[in-house]
C-alpha cells in the first residue's frame, strides 16, 4: 500500500471523471433510463425516499408504475408526486406483476419492493414468477426455505436480484475489501462487527412510533428481529470485506429496554470458513450509539477498521508500518473505490451516494441484460439473492443457537 499522505488530485477531477463515467453509459439510445415499478412507499415510507432520490443521483432510472400503498387514495397520492399516470397504478402486487408482464411496450424492468420484511416473500416470488427482475430492500425474507425458493427463481428464469444493503456500496468499503482480497492484510484471522444503535433505547412502541410498532411485534419477527433488521447488516458487511463465510454462531440475547415484547440485544461469537473468529453485536437499544455500525478486520500482516459515522475515512495499519488514514478521493485508491467516488478528496459522501451505488451497478446489469449482451457482477459488486439467502441462515442458525443455550451452530451453507 501506498502511503496515506499523497499529492491530492484537484478537486475537479473527481466530478469529471464521474460525468465522464455516466456520459459512456447514457450517450446512445440504447443505453436508456430502467424502467421500474415500486411497491411500497406511499406517504410516510421513509426508506422508499431513499431508495428514489438514490435513484434520481445518477439519472439511470424512471418510475412508470406502482402499488404505493394497500390503501388506493394513499397510492394515488404517492403516483400523482411522481406524475404517474393513474393507469399504470395498481390496486395490488399481484395485478401489477400478471400486467407489467403482459406489457409489449415499455414495461418495467425491474420491481423495487420497499415494504415491510414480512411481505417481502410474496411479492418478490409473484414478480420473479412473471419473469421480472428484482430490488429488495433488506433483509430478503423470514425464512430460510422462503429464501432458497427465491434463489431458485432467479436462477431458473436467469433473472436478476438485487438485496440494498447499502453499505456495501461506500467507495471506502468497496476499498477495504479489494485490500483484503489483494491481501494487504495478510491472512484474516479476527473479524468484529457490530450494528449497535440507540434509535430505540426507549420503549418508543408504546409512544406511537411506527416504525417500532411492527419491528417489535413479536407476531411478526419475534425475538429475531435485532438480528434481521440489524444482525443481517453486519453479517453482509463482514462478508462483503472479508470475502469469507460464517460457518457456525454462538449466540446470547437479551432485553435492554424493560417492558419490550422482544429481545433487543444480540451478542453472538462467530467462526469463519478460513477458520477465523470473531463477534457480532447487533442491539436496538444501545443508549448513546447514533447508527453504530463498524467493522474490524485483523490478518496476521494488518488490520482495517472503518466505521459508518466517518463513512470516507478507512484505518489500515500495516504490521511493519505506521498506521494510516486512508480517505476517500485519493487518487492512489483501488479503482474499486475510484469507481464511486463522486465529489473527490475532502468532499464527504454518504447514505444516498452509497445506495445509489448499487442503484447504478444495477442499471448496468439490467440494460445489459435487456439488449442481450452477457454482464458479469463485479467480484466486489451489489449484493444478490444468495447474499440475502445467507443472511436469513444466519439469522436461524443463531436463533437455534439462542435457543440452544448458546451453543455452536451450523449456519447452513447456501
């Protein structure tokens, strides 16, 4: 690795270099706008937002169609802020899926499904079933056989899935993970993660908050729910940066906000398929965090930290080195990095820029796919249905090891 202290590129470059990128692949008329439909998202849905102004960052996408909300007014008004035409508005997933796919013009390339985790299943399969491809929100499903159904329709219809675990899409991650693979760290031998936030230290279910409503529910996730809602986060980041497996879980839960229907803290030791260990801590209620996801990653030549709250800065300290501190917008960067990276040295980026990562390495595989041409994903590139799939087997192997008393559990190969 290069020194951390180097020439800075002038700050223009970067944002040529990102208008250069998007020209190539928008100049003709066959690269055109995706067409998508959303389901979810009506007045309220904060992620959804998210998901569209992600959309909006780099031009790539156009919504044509929707089922905004079970609700047909509440649809209707999410259509008409989006200047839909209200015939291309549905009175549900299923409608919307048998005529999108009856469609000889312009119909949608893909869905993006922003609802809540536990209809995610049944939309997903319905548009997979139609032969249209998928962007999920995360995580994938609430049960491993669910999970592997999905994988068996992409594969069978030779569709693509796309699961938003954004975080997966910082150029500093993405950064991280080439250093592993290059093997700057060495072999990895610990892996700490954790997605420990505060955001529902109070019994804000009690209060009205919706979000907390059905997020500790226990009809609908159980006790479970730490690990998919935050649990799955740290598990994808682990892999994505190390680019190894879990293999098996011991897992502790317990509760932290007294009278809660749920447990809302996770602690879980994990061992990895090159035979390193590690931790997870995944916890609701942790007084103080703001959003609190970090990685560590330690080999037996270096080590990488990188932590969501400073999302452009990455620590790698050398075993026969200084410690460094990598930033987002050097020019010496992997092209990994490089690729995503939008406004240049000094300039921070973060939630939207990293969806909309993925969002655009989506684009490219769908238009792709829609002219015929073969695409190939990015070893480093957005997460899949198989990367949904092995989130959802962890989650169950540690909550058989939860339920176990905490003893080592398989987490079934996917």
């Amino acid at each position: 690795m290069k020194q951390a202290i180097s020439r800075c590129r002038p700050h223009e470059a970067p944002i040529l270099d990102v208008l250069d990128r998007f020209q190539k692949t928008m100049g003709t008329e066959e690269q055109r706008k995706v067409r998508v439909g959303m389901v979810g998202g009506g007045p309220g849905a904060g992620i959804a937002e998210t998901h569209r102004t992600a959309m909006r960052l780099d031009d790539r996408y156009v919504i044509v169609a929707g089922v905004f909300s079970r609700n047909r007014e509440k649809s209707l008004v999410a259509a008409k802020k989006l200047y839909l035409p209200e015939d291309r508005i549905y009175p549900d997933f299923v409608t919307m899926a048998d005529a999108e796919s009856k469609r000889e013009d312009k119909r949608i390339d893909a869905v993006v499904i922003v609802t809540e985790t536990a209809s995610h299943y049944e939309i997903a399969r319905k548009f997979l079933e139609a032969g249209i491809n998928v962007i999920c929100d995360k995580p994938l499903c609430l049960k491993l056989t669910e999970a592997k159904e999905l994988k068996a329709l992409v594969n069978k219809g030779g569709l693509i899935f796309c699961l938003t675990h954004n975080y997966s899409g910082y150029a500093m991650v993405r950064h991280a993970a080439r250093m592993v693979r290059n093997g700057d760290l060495g072999k990895v031998k610990v892996v700490q993660a954790e997605h420990a936030s505060g955001w529902a230290a109070r019994l804000l279910e009690k209060e009205g908050h919706p979000q907390a409503a059905w997020r500790t529910d226990p009809k609908i996730l159980g006790d479970a729910s730490v690990l998919y809602d935050l649990g799955t986060h740290a598990h994808q980041l682990s892999r994505f940066v190390t680019g190894l497996e879990v293999t098996e879980v011991s897992a502790e839960m317990n509760q932290i906000v007294e009278g809660r229907a749920i447990k809302d803290n996770a602690n879980l030791l994990l061992r990895f398929s090159n035979g390193a260990r590690g931790t997870l801590w995944a916890s609701m209620a942790a007084v103080g965090n703001e959003h609190g996801l970090r990685i560590r990653v330690y080999g037996d030549q270096g080590s990488l930290a990188w932590h969501h709250e400073d999302p452009h800065h990455l620590r790698y300290c050398p075993i026969d080195g200084s410690p460094q501190m990598l930033a987002q917008g050097e020019e010496w960067l992997s092209a990994d990095a490089r690729r995503w990276t939008r406004a240049g040295l000094g300039h921070p980026e973060g939630f939207f820029e990293a969806f909309a990562n993925l969002y655009t390495e989506v684009a490219d595989a769908l238009l792709a796919r829609s002219d015929g041409k073969e695409y190939a994903k990015a070893e480093v590139g957005f997460p899949d249905v198989t990367d949904g799939a092995r989130g959802v087997a962890f989650v169950e192997g540690a909550m058989r090891s939860y339920a176990s008393g905490g003893v080592w559990t398989q987490v079934e190969p996917i």
